[in-house]
C-alpha cells in the first residue's frame, strides 16, 4: 500500500496554522493602527473651536513655498469662522530689500485670485527683512487654491518689483491634508 499523507495533518498542521494566525493578527493590528496614525496625524495640521461668531478653524503654518530668486521660505497659516464667507491667510518671509507689499495673486492655470494685503509687522533678522502680511480669501477660492497641483503667488510691491513665490516638494502632501480639513469644514457648515 502507498503512503499518502494528508495536507495539514500531523504535528507541523497546529504550528503552521499558530504562524498563519499570528501572521494574520499582525497585519491586523499594524492597519489598526495606520488608521489610526493617519487620524492622529491630520489633527496635527488643524485645530477647531468653538466660539461665539461658529466654529473656528486654524491650521497651523505650513512652508509650501519659497520666494524663486532668493529661495527664502514664505510661511503661512489659515484662520476660518465658519459663519463667514471668507478665510484669513497670515503669511511671512524675508527679503533683504525693504518693501512695502500692496497685493497677492494666487494663480495656476486658468485660476487666479487677487487680494489686497495688509502689514502685520516687519522685523529684523540679521540683515534681513522679515515681513508678516494679512489678506482675505472667499473660502471656496481656498478650497480651489488647495486643489491647485502647482500654484504660484505673487506678491506686487509700491515699487515696480515683483516677488515670485513657487511651491516647494511640501506642497503636494500639504495641499492634500488641507483638502481634507476643508472636507471637514464643508461637512461641519
């Protein structure tokens, strides 16, 4: 009579199986807690809270560009009431020239927007000038600006200079974080 042995009988069937539960728990757990990181790693970039004007939306500053003649960081973050129809983007960077900014332009492709801005402050940082401007976006252009894959900003001085602003490598992983919290916001008004 021939010797046939049955797949998964005997001694090694319990210990390939103990291996292929493990195996299983430990890619359940290790996705458990990617959910879970990718969640926690969201509420890094935002904070919300409620005040009496609704509830208000902050995400924290973000380096997504860098002026293109001087490679400085131009640094912004977003302040949104969700009764109001538009949203505060502070920003700074530095220059070594003393300027005095009238109007941002955010623009990629066929998009543009415009906005006057406002000085916050100008300090000193070494023999740099540091500026902190202010303006005012319609919340749906943010929505649009944060879709855009490589939108560039231009920042119009009282001179005739302009300062070109690209976007740096962060961009895209930004730009997708903020579209999820703008997701939250729309779900949240």
């Amino acid at each position: 009579m021939a010797n046939k042995k049955t797949i998964g009988t005997g001694a090694a069937a319990p210990v390939f199986s103990l291996f292929r539960q493990t195996g299983v728990l430990i890619c359940c757990v290790f996705f458990m807690a990617q959910c879970e990181t990718n969640a926690q790693k969201l509420s890094k970039y935002y904070v919300s809270y409620s005040q009496p004007a609704g509830m208000m939306y902050f995400i924290q500053p973000q380096t997504n560009f860098n002026n293109t003649a001087t490679k400085e960081k131009f640094i912004s973050d977003v302040t949104y009431i969700d009764s109001n129809d538009s949203a505060t983007i502070n920003f700074t960077f530095s220059d070594k020239d003393d300027l005095n900014l009238k109007t941002i332009t955010v623009a990629y492709g066929n998009w543009q927007y415009q906005s006057d801005v406002q000085r916050i402050y100008v300090d000193m940082d070494k023999k740099r000038w540091r500026y902190r401007y202010t303006f005012q976006i319609p919340f749906e252009q943010l929505v649009l600006f944060y879709r855009a894959k490589a939108p560039v900003i231009t920042l119009a001085t009282d001179s005739s200079r302009n300062i070109s602003v690209k976007t740096i490598k962060q961009w895209k992983k930004n730009a997708e974080i903020n579209n999820h919290i703008m997701q939250i916001i729309q779900k949240n008004k």
